[in-house]
C-alpha cells in the first residue's frame, strides 16, 4: 500500500501505524531490559538495552535504552562505554524539552565518571 500509493490517506496512516508498531516492539525489548536490571544481570541488561537502540532507532524506548545502558555500564565498570553512550545522549537530545529529564540525567552521570572513574 504505501509503495503502490504513497501519498494516499491510507499510506499515511500505516506509516503512523508502523511508528507505533515499533514503539511497541522497543517497549517489550526494553522491558525485558529492566527485569534483568531488578535481577542485577547487568550484562544480560546491556545486551537488550543495545539491541533496542540498534533495532528501534527514533524511538522513545531508544533514548531511554541509552540511559540505562549507560547505567548497565557503570555496574559492570566499563567507564569509558558508559561515558560515550550518556554523551550520545546529550548530543542526540539536543534542546528537546521532551528529553531534559534524561540530559540532566546524562549530563550528572557523564560528570561524576569523569570527575571520578576516567
């Protein structure tokens, strides 16, 4: 449909359908992500909060999946990782008020690694 028509109402509309398709998606990754978090698998929690970023880029799960992958990071002592994903954060935010929560999240993170662990 989209192909075949896309500037019709109906392709629009699966587009929209899509987006949310895979917020979705993201949101069940990164549930899972959170539970291996309450179980302290913080390997297990980095590869699914990775695998949410990769795969859902663009979504809301994404940036949050790059918040806590920062955090997974830290438990597991890769300062470096930690500190280059929370700059992603702050770089891909921006001045979205949408994400200030999760800069000033980011920006504290990155500066307490850098000021005590690199």
């Amino acid at each position: 449909m989209i192909e075949r028509y896309p500037n019709g109402e109906e392709a629009t509309q699966a587009r929209r359908l899509l987006v949310e398709l895979a917020d979705l998606e993201a949101d069940l990754v990164y549930q899972a992500a959170m539970a291996s978090f309450d179980l302290e698998d913080h390997e297990q929690a980095a590869l699914l909060l990775q695998a949410v970023v990769e795969r859902y880029p663009g979504t809301v799960s994404a940036m949050a999946a790059r918040c806590n992958l920062g955090v997974a990071y830290e438990h597991l002592g890769k300062w470096q990782a930690a500190d280059a994903v929370y700059g992603e954060v702050i770089k891909m935010a921006g001045n979205d008020e949408a994400f200030t929560d999760m800069i000033g999240f980011a920006r504290d993170h990155q500066s307490w690694i850098r000021e005590y662990r690199l």
